[in-house]
C-alpha cells in the first residue's frame, strides 16, 4: 500500500470502518476521527446528500452541487489527522464470522469494529413492477430522473395534436402523503401554475392535475391530526386533489388504479396519468440481510436490524447498526419506544454508536440509546408548512402556514453542509420566490425519459 | 389543435421552422418574432448552452443550470407575441421536395421557410469505436459525463492495492491542442494539484500525470503563433506535458497510442491512462446528408452544407443554413473567405440568415454574408489566457497572460444569456478562486463510469 503521509496510523490501532456516509454515517466519523482509532469510511457515491431538500433538486428550484457536497471536501479536516481513509466502493456483504467486507470492486475490508449506516431504499410493496414506471426519490440519480420526467411530460403535451392526449401528459399521480410526496405534489402545483404558464402556445400548462394518493386517512401521519387537517386545507388551496383512504391497486405507462376505500362500491378507480411519482414504502438496505445471514441478525417486516439498547446487533457488540437501517427502540424514563426513520434520530443514533465504541476500547459499559424529539417540520408549496415542536418545561407547541414555513426555511437552511451552499441555497430560494423562475429547469440528453417507453 | 391564446395567427402567414437553438437559431428567432411570421422552433434538448463555457461543468467549477436556460424562459418575452411555438423534439429528416421535416414522434412538420442551424458532433476521424473511451464535450451528458470520469479516475486510483495500477488511474490524456483540449488540460493539472491534495491517503493527487496531444506543430493552431508558443509555455509551467506533431494511433480502457512525427524512428509510442479525453474533431449535423439526399446540397469533407452567399442552399432560397453546419464564406472587400466555426459567427449567420427573410417576404433582394472577426480568445487553467483582438481603425491586437485571463472572464460572462447566470457563474468563479474548491465535485449514481469498463 502507497501511504504516502508521514502520519500513517500504527498497525496496532483498532480497525473501525463505517458503511454508509449520510447523516448517522458522517456524524460518527467526525467523533470516531480525534480518537486512537483507524477508520475506513465506504460510501457508494462520492457525496452527502442533504436528503430533506432532494425535491426541490426534482422540482428544478435548486442545483444538485447545492444541496450536496464531496464526502472528501466535507470531511477535509478530518482527513488532516491521519487516521481517516475514505473509499468510494459498494459493499456487497458483510462476514460478520471472518470479520471482513466485501467490496464491489472485488477486495476484501477487515475490520475490529463495524458501523453500519447504509440506510433505506424505496419499497414498492411486493410490485417491483412499478419502479420504472413509479420512480421514487432518495438519490441524486432519482432526483434528475424525476426532474426529466416533470419537464419532459409538459414537452410532450405540447407536441400532442390531441387534446386528450395531451391531458394525459399534463395529470400528475404522487403516491404517498408523507412529507416527500406532500412536497413534490405542492411544487408540481406550483411549475404548473406559476413557472410555465405563457411558454407554451399548444396548451395551457395551468390545466395540469396534481392528485396526491394516501393509503391511510390522512397526509403526514406522523404529525397531530389537526396538522394533517391544516396540510390538507393548505394543499387543496395549492390546487392539489388530495384523496385519502385510497390504496393503489395498478400502476402503468397511462395511469394508476386505486381502491377508495369510501366507496368501496365503486370498485377500482382509474386516473390516466403519464408521470406517477412513488413516495410511499420504504425498505431498509438489502446489507441486512448479509446481518441476518452471517451474525443471526433479527430483520423486521421492513428489513431493519433489530439492535440492542445501545445500538449493537444481539450476540455482536463490535457491530453496531444505525440509522434508516436500525429497528431501534428509545429508552428513556418510559416504556422504550420506537424510534423514527427521521434525519435527527440518525444523527443522535451516529453520535451515541460513535460514543459506545469509544467507551468499549476504555473498557467501560455502552449506554443506552435515547432519542431527543425537538419536533418535526413539512413544507407545503412555496409559502407553507406545517410544524410540530417539543419545547422543554412548555410541552408540544404545532402552528401551520406561512410563519411555519419561514421557519421551516431557516431550520433547513441551517442544518445544510458548508456554508457555500448554505449562500446558494438561499439566494436560489429568493430567487425563485420573487420571480417563479426555478433557474435548475435543464435536462441533461443522458437523463431524458427513457426511449422505450410508449408513446 | 388546442390553441388557447386568442392571438392564434392567421393561416396565411408564412411558416418559418428552426432546427436548433444554438447561439446561430437563438438570435435568429429572436429577430423573427417581431415579424408577420408563424415561427416553430424545434430542439433536441429544453435548452440553449452557452457552450464555451461547458469545460467548467465538465470540470466540477459550475453547476449545469449555472450555463445553459430553457428555451422557453429565455424565449418567454418572443413567446407573448403570439407566433413563436417552440417544441422538443429530434428532426430525423429533412424532405425539402415536400417542405416538411419529420420528427422522432412520427409527425410530420411542414414549412414554407427553413432555417437549419443543426450544429456539429464530434469526429473520431473514421474511429467511432474511440468514441466510448474518449468521450467529447458538446452536451451537458457529455460534461456529466467527464466529470464522473475525472472524479472517478482518483476514486478509482485511491482504491488501488498496487502503486502501478494507482498511477494509471492517475494519468489523463487529452486528445487535442485547440480551445477544448487546452482548456480541459488545465482544469485537470489544477483539480490534481489545488483541489484535491490532503483528500486522500493511498494516493498522492499532485502525481497526476496530464498529457495534452496534439496532432499538428502548435497548440491553438487558430491563433497567431506567438500566442500559440505562450499558450504551450503556460501550459507547461501549470504542468502539463504539451506533444505537438504527435497523431493518435490508437485508443483502448488503458491507453493511447501514438506517432511521434519528430521521432519517426521510435515507431509507436504509448501512454498508459485510464482516462482520455476527446476535444480533436467537428463532423457537422447528420441533417446535412438529409439536405443533400433531397435539396441536392453538396457536402464538404466535415459534412458541412455548401451555402450561397446569402446562406441558402443552391436551388433553394426557402433553405437557409447557418452555424457550424454551413461551410460558408465572409464575402468582404477582399476575396471570399471560409468562415470559422464559432460562436460569434453563428450568432452573425442567425441575424443575416433572418433578415434575408424577411427581406425575401418584402420582395427584395438577399445580402451577402460577411463575418466581421472581432478577435478570439482561449483560457489556459485559473489565471491566464490568451486574446487576439481585431480592433478597427489599429489592426490585430495580441497579448497572453493574467489580463489576457481577466479579459476572457469578464467577456464570457457578459454574453452568458440572462443576468442571474451572470451573478451565479462570477460569484463560483471567485469562491473558486480564492478557495481552490470546486463545488460542483459531485458524481449523480447514473453518470457513473459504465459498470462493464473492465477494472
């Protein structure tokens, strides 16, 4: 091996990789880096992805650069120290028995301590069928993919000499009434009726139909029912049809059916659409499934790792799983309780498995994982939101509309990587606020819908 | 046909149709859409690319919205007039016996007047099969796509077991002594030794070897050659390996092969590199050979169409051809000369192409076409150029160096299309500047390396 800095780590430190560098992954290196540790960070891209502003890449209204950043550039300083190494690869499976990972590139990793943070991918409920015709957003790929799809179904209802047809271009079907799918139906909303009107002579962009499906009785279930409530006012308001208590039941190249489960004597429902987007399932990462197989890892119904109290997997205390990937419990004065798949529980989750590692190698007992719920935030179009807050000694204080969203903007801004896109973000976001424009309105020829699918 | 706006033309209006929105189609509609025309605009892509600018998405400097626009927003104040339709769509022929085009949706497009500013691909000289390996910068997929390669190469070369294999990686050659090539070369040595040293362990970056190959006795052969020679000296002093008079022989996944004409006695000369870059040929438009096969053009060797004066087609005043599709001549006071393919010429061509028109429409007659030469300008890396302007009344004015570079900043960014992405493109420029930093370093899962390059 080439090392070439004079700062090399001595063979005798303890080896810890991590898998995964999102928000679990990156916080526990920056702990893990100022310890007498040698770490291996493998992630398979080469950046982190602030995935709470993904959409608004989708929706054309920000950059990618801006709401993501190199993992080298990110952890710079880090680097500086000597003992991190940072490896863009694929792990293709963990041997928790030999200890090793297996890298896509063929090589073998061997570690002393494990962190896995690969996190979650789309779940489409056994009808893997839809994904090509449903695509969901979790990746930057994902993202131009969905962003190519928006724009191009407006380019092709131009070219319709058909009225109906052309229709079909212009109905856009979201699945899913989670905070990813509340937010790209209100920003669909808005390019129709705000970004595009006046581009087009064929059509009138305005006639588009945004409908949102949801499976359960109402959209963000995991916010107080009054917020669904508010969100469902402030959506409809947009001009999105909002229709709860409806299960898809088909999805294809023209439209989705769904089941209402209001009238179920109406039988299955059509909408005909050219652009469905999926933000409904998620399932954890099949890295699993390696858990299961070679550590006798427990995996619930959506794949993730069933982990002690302090985040190790049961029998294995040098493998720790955090993130979208763990089924974690919060253990705090009461019954433990599960912990969501949300940004800031991954972030304590990276922290406290940082921590608990380090303890180990002093010799001390792990702790405990506790999750800190300060709140949860949804945005709704381009002047709403809905959020929810746990205020110490005040309790649970939630408020909808457009201070919620103001809020909502500076939070996000707030917790994005570096300063510079911090800058960018906001500047992008004023930009488009006065004028309507979403300047990242561009499709590359790679990213283009894909041929084979029917006219 | 589901016309919505009441100011629908009349029938009887002539029918203009453009093929292409380059800086040629752009400023063509532009002057046409005041004028008692029905105008259709046809284009590949959504969007106009400020294409000198293209090496610095290619690069990782600016993000692709940064340097190109839709189409429609850009055309949006022509659009209100109420006789401009722009459509996405490919042209697959050209009928100029039916006068109508056909496109890659089956329709058929009919006109009455023809502007083809198709443009040009790449030439790989009669080696297609070099095109996978070594690919060219014309598109945004092209500049993701080179990109992912370059940030690829030391992500690859960092993964490397062997010291050998590692320095392959890290070796690039750039096929190709004009503006592109000189331009790609520089960006590279400055991603290698500012950018990314103290970013990773197993390799150091500064030990990318950068070889820029060039077929004939100078670099930027379209300049004066003083210039060239201080292009080639700065070059060198940034680090690259500048080789003149040396043709390509072969391209494979792990080198370039190569005929040194100063040294014909060492045969066939090799560079082991993983990654190549293609900035040699231009082949025009593919739509030339449409215009032979049914307007009877004739075609020179790059495929360019043989126009009039006036820009039309022999025998067919209804077509025009401008841009680097046409091989036309500046007719001045002196003899007629061969026009160069470049952005201020098209931009000429677009305006006389139009007028001529319109002014065939009024019952006059055509003008002759003549290219006023205000200068060219080429940048060599973060801090220098070369420029050599026509100025009137004092002649040809040449000067290399640090104001040559400043010069060239301040003159691209005032001719990039729209003030925001004046504002965004200076303000990454002088955050790189001063940083070093190259914001846009990251890689979307789909523009990754094709998965069957061999390891």
């Amino acid at each position: 091996m080439n090392n070439h800095t004079s700062a090399s780590p001595a063979p005798t430190r303890p080896r810890v990789v991590l898998i995964g560098c999102g928000f679990g992954g990156l916080e526990a290196v920056r702990l893990l880096s100022s310890a007498p540790v040698d770490i291996t960070l493998v992630d398979r891209t080469n950046h982190h992805l602030f995935q709470p502003l993904l959409y608004q890449v989708a929706t054309a209204n920000v950059s990618a650069p801006a709401v993501s950043g190199p993992i080298r550039h990110i952890l710079r300083r880090e680097m500086r120290r000597g003992n991190l190494t940072v490896l863009q690869a694929e792990v293709t499976r963990i041997d928790a028995t030999r200890r090793e990972l297996l890298l896509d590139q063929g090589q073998a990793l061997p570690y002393d301590h494990l962190i896995v943070a690969a996190g979650a991918t789309h779940s489409y409920f056994g009808h893997d069928e839809w994904q090509p015709v449903a695509p969901g957003l979790k990746t930057l790929a994902d993202a131009f993919n969905i962003r190519a799809r928006i724009i191009g179904a407006f380019e092709r209802a131009e070219l319709c000499a058909d009225t109906a047809q052309a229709q079909q271009w212009l109905n856009f079907v979201v699945i899913g009434g989670g905070p990813t799918g509340v937010e790209l139906a209100g920003a669909l909303v808005e390019i129709a009726r705000h970004t595009l009107p006046d581009e087009f002579r064929r059509i009138d962009s305005r006639r588009a139909r945004v409908v949102l499906v949801e499976g359960s009785d109402r959209v963000l279930g995991a916010f107080h029912p009054r917020l669904s409530e508010s969100a469902r006012r402030q959506l409809e308001k947009l001009g999105v049809e909002v229709r709860t208590g409806c299960r898809v039941t088909g999805i294809d190249h023209h439209g989705v059916t769904y089941h209402d489960a209001a009238h179920p004597e109406q039988g299955d429902q059509r909408i005909e659409a050219r652009t469905v987007l999926w933000g409904a399932g998620v399932a954890a990462s099949p890295l699993g499934r390696s858990l299961a197989e070679t550590a006798g890892a427990t995996l619930d119904r959506a794949g993730r790792v069933v982990v002690e109290a302090d985040l190790t997997v049961p029998g294995h205390p040098e493998i720790s799983v955090i993130g979208d990937l763990a089924a974690a419990k919060s253990h705090g004065k009461s019954d433990p309780k599960p912990v969501p798949g949300v940004s800031p529980a991954a972030k304590q989750m990276g922290r406290l498995a940082a921590r608990n590692l380090l303890r180990r190698l002093r010799g001390e007992p792990a702790v405990a994982f506790r999750y800190l719920d300060y709140g949860s935030l949804a945005t709704i179009g381009r002047k709403s939101a809905v959020v929810q807050l746990e205020v110490p000694a005040i309790g649970e204080v939630k408020w909808g509309g457009y201070f919620a969203w103001l809020f909502w903007l500076f939070a996000h801004v707030y917790f994005l990587i570096g300063f510079r896109n911090r800058l960018i973000v906001l500047f992008d976001w004023a930009w488009s606020y006065w004028t309507f424009e979403r300047h990242a309105r561009v499709v590359a020829e790679s990213a283009q819908e894909p041929k084979d699918a029917p006219a």
